[in-house]
C-alpha cells in the first residue's frame, strides 16, 4: 500500500511538473509564431512601401489593392499618429498615438509592434507599424494589423505534432523515471568511478563496459554524458589557446592580475612594452616582471570600488614611453590591464607644435625686421644715401627670405593626394646642369668648384615638379654649408632598375646624434649660421617629403668637419 502511493505520488508530482513545462513550451510557441509573423508583417510593409515609392495616393491605392482578397488591415498616419487613411474605415480619423506600436514609432524606434483586440474589429489582432522617412524626419506612420487567429489556425498541425513529441517524450521520461526507481540504487557503484574520473581528468572519456540489459540505457546515457564532457572541454581548451593566440597577436599590451597581486597573463606586446626579454613561469607576483615603479602605483591605486581606472603615464629612462593605461575589474576580483603605447603619438603632437611655433618664429623674424626698417627710413633715415642703401639691401633681403619660406611651405603642403603630377621625360644631365648653374655665383662667391659624375645623355621618366625641387635643394644645403675652397660633388647612374643620385660636399658635417632630426621641419644643426645664410630649415624636409612620393629612399653619410653625402634612389617606373 505505502508502495503504491509512493508510485502515485510521484506519477502525480511527474504529471505536474509535465503539465507545466507544457504550458511554458506552448507559450514559447505562441511568441515564437507571434514574432515570426511580425517579422513577416514587417517586410511585407517594407515592400510595400518600396512599390509605392511612399507617396499617399499611391500608397492608398496599393493599400485597397492588398487587403482586397485577404484579412488583414492597413492604416496610413500623419506624423502625430492621427489616422490619414484606414483601408477597414474609410472615414476613420481618430488619434491613434496612445497604441503601443506607434508610441515605439514615435519614440525613434524604426519599427513598434503590439498584440491586442481591436476596438472595431473585436477579434485580437497583430499590430506592427514602420516610420515614413523623408530627410531623416518622421513624416508618416504606416500600419498593418492581421487577425491572430489567421496564422495560428496555420501553426495549429504543428502544435499538435509538438505535443505529441511532447507527451511521448514525457511518457519516455516517466517511464525511464520508474524503471530507476525500481532499481533503486543498484547502478550506483557502477556510475560512481565513472563520474569520478570525468571530474578528475575531463578531458579523457570514461566509458561503462558492463552489459547489463535493466540498466544498458542509463549506462549508454553515462557514455555519452562522459563522450560530451570530454568533447567539450577539448573545446574550451582549445578556445583558451586560440585567446591567447589572438592575446599574442594583438597590438595592445595586456595583463591580468588576481587579487592575491599575482600576474596570470601578459601578452608579447606587454612585453615588448616595459622591455621584458624573458618571462618567469606564471603565476608570479606581479612586482617581481613589472619593475617601473610609475605603473606598480597606478595598479595598486586600483581598488574593487573603482570598477574603471584610466591614466596615462611615462615609463624608461633610456626610451621612454608614453602607455595609456586602463585598468578594470575582471572575473572574481580579478584585474586586467590594457595599455595603449601613445609615444608615437606624442611624438607627432610635438612636432606639430614645434612646427607652428617654427613657422610662426620664421615669418615674424623677418616682418619684424622688414617694419623696423621701413619706419626708421620714413621717420628720416632715407636723407642719409649710404643709410638708405644699406637699409633697402637689408630690406630686400629679408623679403627674398620671407618669399623662399613662403614657397617652401606651400610646397609641403603639396601631396602625393591634392597634386596629380604628370610623368615626363626628363634629361638628368640637363637638369643637374640647369640648376648648378643657378648657384655658380654664390659657388664662386666661396670659391667652390662643382664636380659633375654621369652619363651626358640619360633620360629617364619621372615627375619633373618633384625631381627638380629635390636636387634643388641638395645642392643649395651643399653650397651653403661647404668650407671656403672646398668641392661639391653631384653623381648620378643608372643601377638596375633605379636611379641613383647622390650629392657631396666637404661641408662642417652633421653629428649623428642630428642626422635623425636633420629631414624635420625647421630643424637646423647650426640655427645662428642657417638663419644668418638664409636658410628657412625647410629644404631636407621637402627632399625627404618629395623624395617619399616618388617612391624613392634617402640616406645621409656625415662626420663633423670632413662633410656629408645624401644618397637618394628612385624607382625608373616613376
């Protein structure tokens, strides 16, 4: 008798908890249909109203055209959600912007929906409403409703099929659920070890060999329980590989340290970024791989009750860096760090404050200069001849130099984006001609001699509008900084398929701490000597810019006081 009701209490228990999961997957399914014919509405009323290109007559007339033969209702609103047209009502014009679909439209969303029964259909019906743009301004609402009981009518055989899927499946349950209890105890010993070592080591499958025909099923069930496990954990160790694989790939340094101050991770890029060599076995405590005492006080500033912590911070002394660092809360107490190497960066906001202070310094030297004299000539200066001589050579000057920067800052600002530059024919030794002729006079001046090695007949295809600015402005830095008496050497040839161009003067040299920061703009190596030669800095800068268009490279050979030689070679097909 006890057994019985032991037997009827659980088929009661089994019958409820059966009965309810139905109610939960009918519901399901009731959304599901719900949302996928709100899907369906949605791109019907998409279509629609692609063929009637939005306009209101004709979106009336395809609108009457649609729900002719069928069940289902369209509505046409003005921008307020007052009804314009209703295709069930002609005459309708009532304010419909307290229905839950257009409340959505009108909040901005692209696309509100909503289940309930009509006040003048009476039968419950699915709503689903979509904005009428023009401008990116809401202009109109277009909405479609069809009865519920329409496509759930459709759905129904399914349902039903679902249902007896179900009601086997829990007869299958209930009847599994008997069987062991009427075994009772009985497989245990014999699923224990198995699920021990499924615990102990997951990524091996532990398999039952015992045949037993009362308990093959469950112990079939246990194999594949154990198969999965294994399969999955495989996976997970795989996925753990394939993250720190893209850890490892990643541009952006990461750490992540526990709350017990241990380091569990640090990507390569970390690495390379506080100039780690060599990685100690993990986990280690995090002072003993990260030793720039800046960044261990932003990580021990970092505390639960800041969920996010950002700052920025220089790290070396011999090669700074600039990190932006972000810290954040990660798993259970864990915190992951990701730093943003920004020395680049600061490096390029540098030089463009160094470059329009330059160019401020460079143009107001000479407007400076240029007003003083002209009002000390007005004011009676221009009386004395010599003084009003002087003052003008003076003046001109200044305004040659004021015109040269001007020049060359107008061609930096030409790029290989804004300027198409035609490919011609140009002979090299013509134009290397050309231009050492410019600079005989102020060659002569210092008693410099010009030595031209190349062929007399070369002819290549480049860009002259760059080619000859470059030359240019090589062999005026090497007449300018060359010694009295000395030798500018200018050679050019042909080397595969390249041009190789190169020019030499036995000048005051570079050291090598410059030789780096000489293709800067306004950049000088001697600022008093450039300044009083005329030079505005801008010259190598230009040469490298242009130099860079053509797809070409440039390199720099110098000592102090012996001279240098700047190396440049150009692709032919330029």
């Amino acid at each position: 008798m006890k057994k019985r009701f032991g037997y009827s209490l659980w088929a009661i228990l089994l019958f409820i908890v059966f009965f309810l999961c139905w109610q939960l997957l009918s519901s399901f399914y009731r959304q599901q249909v719900i949302a996928q014919q709100a899907d369906f509405l949605e791109e019907k009323v998409s279509i629609f109203l692609d063929l009637s290109q939005t306009q209101t007559d004709t979106l009336q007339q395809f609108a009457d055209a649609y729900v002719q033969n069928g069940n289902s209702r369209m509505t046409l609103m003005d921008a307020q959600g007052t009804i314009m047209y209703d295709t069930y009502d002609h005459t309708l014009h009532e304010d419909r912007s307290n229905r839950p679909e257009v409340q959505a439209i009108l909040r901005g969303s692209s696309v509100g929906q909503s289940l309930r029964e009509s006040d003048t259909l009476h039968e419950e019906l699915l709503y689903v409403a979509v904005p009428i743009k023009e401008d990116g301004n809401l202009t109109q609402i277009l909405r479609i409703a069809e009865p519920t009981a329409a496509f759930f009518a459709k759905s129904q055989s399914i349902e039903q099929s679902i249902l007896l899927v179900y009601v086997l499946f829990c007869l299958f349950i209930s009847v599994l659920i008997f069987h062991t209890l009427r075994q009772k105890n009985r497989p245990v010993q014999t699923i224990l070890p198995v699920i021990k070592k499924m615990i102990s080591s997951p990524e091996q499958q532990a398999i039952i060999m015992q045949e037993t025909p009362e308990h093959d099923e469950l112990y079939q069930l246990i194999n594949q329980l154990s198969e999965q496990m294994s399969q999955t954990y495989r996976a997970y160790a795989a996925s753990e590989a394939q993250l720190y694989d893209l850890l490892g790939e990643l541009m952006i340094g990461v750490f992540i340290i526990d709350d017990e101050d241990q380091l569990l991770l640090m990507n390569p890029t970390m690495q390379d970024q506080l100039a780690i060599s060599q990685m100690p076995p993990m986990p280690v405590a995090f002072t003993e791989v990260i030793h720039d005492t800046q960044l261990i006080q932003l990580i021990y500033q970092f505390t639960e009750h800041t969920p996010v912590f950002h700052a920025e911070t220089t790290i070396g002394s011999d090669h700074p860096r600039v990190l932006d660092i972000t810290l954040r809360s990660f798993q259970e107490k864990q915190r992951i760090g990701l730093a943003y190497d920004l020395t680049r960066i600061r490096q390029l906001e540098k030089m463009q404050q160094d470059f329009v202070g330059n160019v401020s310094h460079e143009l107001k030297t000479p407007v400076t200069s240029l007003i003083g004299f002209t009002e000390t000539l007005l004011d009676g200066a221009k009386e004395d001849p010599q003084t009003l001589q002087a003052f003008l050579e003076i003046i001109q000057k200044d305004a040659y130099r004021l015109k040269n920067l001007i020049q060359e800052i107008i061609q930096l600002s030409k790029n290989s984006d804004s300027f198409a530059y035609e490919d011609q024919s140009i002979d090299v030794a013509a134009l290397v001609s050309s231009i050492t002729q410019t600079y005989k006079l102020l060659a002569d001046q210092k008693q410099l001699v010009f030595e031209i090695h190349g062929p007399n007949q070369l002819s290549i295809t480049s860009k002259l509008e760059l080619l000859q600015p470059i030359i240019k402005n090589l062999i005026e830095n090497a007449v300018t900084y060359a010694k009295q008496g000395g030798t500018v050497t200018l050679s050019y040839q042909i080397v595969g398929s390249t041009l190789r161009l190169q020019v030499a003067d036995q000048g005051i040299g570079i050291a090598e701490e410059d030789q780096e920061r000489i293709f800067e703009r306004f950049y000088r190596v001697d600022k008093a000597r450039a300044r009083n030669s005329g030079g505005t800095g801008l010259g190598l800068a230009i040469v490298k810019d242009y130099t860079t268009i053509l797809g070409g490279t440039i390199s720099v050979d110098s000592f102090p006081n012996v001279g240098t030689t700047f190396t440049l070679t150009f692709p032919l097909d330029n």
